[in-house]
C-alpha cells in the first residue's frame, strides 16, 4: 500500500491528494461561478426580451442586432481578457459573468431558430410546418454576420491589449 508522509493512502499515487480527501470541484462548477453565469444569463435574457420587443421592431430584425452584437462583444471581451493574463480571479468572473452569462443569455440562436422552423419567420407562411426559404437564408445571414462581428470583436481585442506572448519577429506562439 502506498502510503503518504502523514500515513493516509493516496487517492492516485501521481498525486499529493489523500484518498480521505475528496478532490476540490473544477472552477466552472463551484457554487459561485454556476451564480455568476446564472445571474449573467439572466440579466442578458431580460436584456434581449427588452431589445426583440421594441415597438415596431418587426419580427426577426432585432434578434438578428442581438446576435450580431452579442457575438461583437464576446469576441471583444474574450480576447481583452485573454490577454490581459491568466483566467483566474477578477477576469474569470468576467469571463463567466459576462460572456457565458450575460452574453450567453442575450444572444439566442436558438430563437432565432425556432423563429424560422415555426413559420414566423419573414416570409413564413402561418400553420405551414418547416422553414420557409427566406427562413433559412435569414439564419445563413445570421450566423454570417456574426462570424464576421465575433471575427471583428477579436481584431479590436487586438488592437486595445497588446499580446504579451508576442514572439521578438512580432508574431505571435
């Protein structure tokens, strides 16, 4: 029997960690961060309700903002923490707060699927059953415009934090 320094059993013998010990949660399921994301998400979910019920918003125009925004802004805040330092502390929380979170909850490609399966996309023919063809090119232009403002987001992540793993060519590893 392996035994450690204070005489217990190690739980792996690769570890420090008694068997009597249970091992420690990862960071993204400790109480506080499923809080920070739960109460992220559902700041942004009444954020997007607010901005998809804008009077004389139309139907799918606002959520296609919302998801395009959404995206911008998490390709921003990812990269800005990103390279600010390590995922620890203060930038973990903002990471789980407002990305997963708030981010998460404000973007819905979800509904905006939902939208166009149900038929009440633009173009959508009431009680007909599957998408209709501007439907589907609808979610094409969404998921477009967002890979190009998280692809944006990223660029201006860039530009406002310097990357510290710069290689002395000025490239990065």
């Amino acid at each position: 029997m392996a035994d450690g320094s204070a005489g217990h059993p190690r739980a792996d013998p690769g570890t420090d960690r008694p068997a009597d010990r249970p091992a420690a949660l990862p960071p993204y399921l400790r109480p506080a961060a499923v809080a920070t994301v739960a109460g992220g998400g559902a700041l942004g979910s009444v954020l997007r309700w607010c901005a998809t019920t804008l009077p004389g918003g139309g139907d799918l125009g606002p959520l296609l903002a919302v998801n395009v925004v959404g995206a911008l802004l998490l390709g921003l805040l990812t990269t800005v923490l990103a390279r600010s330092g390590p995922d620890t502390g203060l930038r973990r929380t903002l990471r789980l707060g407002l990305g997963t979170g708030v981010l998460g909850g404000f973007t819905s490609y979800s509904a905006l699927a939902a939208a166009v399966t149900t038929g009440s996309a633009a173009g959508g023919a009431a009680g007909v059953a599957g998408p209709s063809p501007v439907g589907v090119a609808y979610v094409a232009v969404s998921v477009g415009l967002g890979l190009v403002a998280a692809w944006a987001g990223i660029r201006a992540g860039e530009r406002l934090v310097p990357d510290t793993a710069a290689t002395p060519g000025g490239g990065t590893c």
